[in-house]
C-alpha cells in the first residue's frame, strides 16, 4: 500500500478540500479515521461531493465523535476511547490518502497524538499550510515536530492568496518543497478543484510515476 497523510498547521485551513483534490487527481481511497462533530457534512462528505471518485473510494470512518472538539474530548463525551491498535490498522488498498484530525499536536488521548499515529504509520506526509499572517511560525514548528519523529514530508501544500515572501520563506527555512499553492476558489466544486489542482500541482513533485 502506498499513499500520503494530509495534516494541517492548524485546524480549519482547508485540509478536507486539498485532501480531496489528491484524492481525486490520484484516483486514491480517501480515509479520514478520526471525524470530531457530526452536525453539517462531515469531511468524508465533502470529499465524496469534491473529489469525483466513486463512492467506495471514499471508506467510513473508524471514529465518529458527535462534539466538534479536539478527538480526546469528544470521544470522553461519548463515552469511548480511541485505540491505537485500532487505528494501526490501515485499510487494505494499493492507493491512500489519510486526512487527520485538526494539526499534528490534537490529543486523541490524554497521552497519546496525532503526531505519534503518524509516525506509527510510516507514510509521507503533506503539510497544508494557509498563507495569511502567522504562518511561517506555524509552519516551521510543524516541520520541525514532524523531524523530531522522523516522518518523511513529501512538501509543503499552501492553501489560500498568494504570499509569495512567506511561501519562500517556509520552504527556505525549512528546507522542504513547494508543492503549490491552492487558491480559494469562488466557485467549490468538483471541476473548479480539479482544474485548481492541475494548475497549480505536478504529481510529479509527490512521486508519483505518471
């Protein structure tokens, strides 16, 4: 099996939509184990409506936690808890493209990561990244965390206006590579998200063999 994890600087910043742009341009299996808040479409849904790929590539999730909450505490409200050696248990595909669950350091335990889970995995990760105010520090202790455990980042995704200062920045400093830079799009779709992808990215720069 081979694939990438879409992880986030932070939550909310657009990981879902870039997720299912890969998913979609890779014609991968989209897993997203860990959904926190059940009210409107979860993301597995947005993927589903975004990406254009059947719908059995898009596999249930392993938790679905009702309060829209770091995944530790909305599974304490729900009276379960998240297991590890559950979610070790990675879906048997040739191709997949996991989204976690908020940004590296989200608590699926009181002592246990997102981070740790990843590095459990042993899968190149891409790190999405919005491009306003605050992101060069957000994202470089991201990159950082992430080679204190030894996971791979296949690049760095910017998601939002163009920066290009703080983009060079990143990478720079990071010594990571740009992947591109998904532009907010007026009209979201699945055919305005593909052609933002195939403008923007080159499979190529993921190791991909085209």
């Amino acid at each position: 099996m081979s694939g990438f994890i879409v992880t986030g600087t932070d939550t909310n910043i657009g990981k879902t939509v870039f997720s299912a742009a890969l998913a979609g341009a890779l014609q991968a299996h989209y897993w997203k184990p860990v959904q926190s808040g059940l009210e409107g479409e979860t993301d597995s849904e947005i993927v589903g409506r975004l990406s254009g790929l059947p719908r059995h590539k898009i596999l249930p999730e392993t938790y679905k936690l009702t309060a829209p909450l770091s995944p530790h505490r909305a599974a304490e409200l729900d009276d379960m808890e998240i297991s590890r050696k559950r979610l070790l248990q990675l879906p048997a595909v040739d191709q997949l493209v996991i989204e976690g669950a908020g940004g590296l350091m989200v608590p699926l335990s009181r002592d246990w990561l997102m981070i740790d889970l990843f590095a459990d995995w042993h899968l190149p990760v891409v790190l999405c990244a919005r491009t306003a105010l605050g992101t060069i520090n957000h994202s470089l202790l991201s990159i950082e965390a992430l080679r204190l455990r030894d996971i791979y980042i296949t690049g760095i995704a910017f998601i939002g206006e163009a920066n290009e200062d703080s983009e060079r920045t990143i990478c720079t400093m990071g010594g990571v590579r740009r992947l591109g830079r998904l532009p907010h799009l007026d009209k979201l779709d699945a055919m305005s998200l593909t052609d933002a992808f195939r403008d923007n990215f080159n499979l190529a720069d993921f190791g991909v063999e085209l």
